[in-house]
C-alpha cells in the first residue's frame, strides 16, 4: 500500500487537489472568523492545510515549484515552461 495517495495521481490531478483544498481551507477560514469556537471547522481547517503542504511539496518534488518560495538547487528554471506557455501547468 503506498503510504501517499498522490503518487498514484497525475500532474493536472494533483495540482486540481492542491486547488481545492487550498480554496476549502479558504472558505474555512472566512466561516471561523464569524464562527471562532466551531470546533469541527477547526480540525477541518488544520486537517486540510496539513493536506495542502503535504500535496504542495509533493508536486514541487516531482514537477517544479507553484510559488516564487519554492528552493531547490537542481530545479533548472530556464529550462522549464513560463507559466504563460502550453504545458506549464
């Protein structure tokens, strides 16, 4: 059993659960500033941001990074895609 459920995911699929998570995790976070002691909303809150650092350095690992904080000493920044171009992303 592999011990993370994204490596059976492609690039577009894991970037899509990056995407939506990372906008639940917003949504979460407009509902707890009116809502500040649902406990519930809480654990969703941190149990999806846990996901999202999880997945976000998963795919930074294999495909290169998804913001300008990534680091990496061999990611080869002429050589890739601009984001501009068919296939970045």
């Amino acid at each position: 059993m592999n011990s993370c459920p994204c490596q059976n995911m492609g690039k577009k699929e894991l970037l899509n659960q990056i995407m939506a998570l990372n906008f639940a995790v917003n949504d979460l976070v407009l509902y707890l500033d009116t809502h500040p002691t649902d406990s519930k909303a809480i654990c969703m809150h941190n149990e999806y941001s846990e996901k999202v650092v999880s997945l976000t350095a998963e795919y930074q690992k294999l495909y290169g990074p998804l913001t300008i904080n990534f680091t990496s000493d061999t990611w080869d920044w002429i050589d890739q895609p601009w984001p501009w171009e068919r296939g970045a992303y």
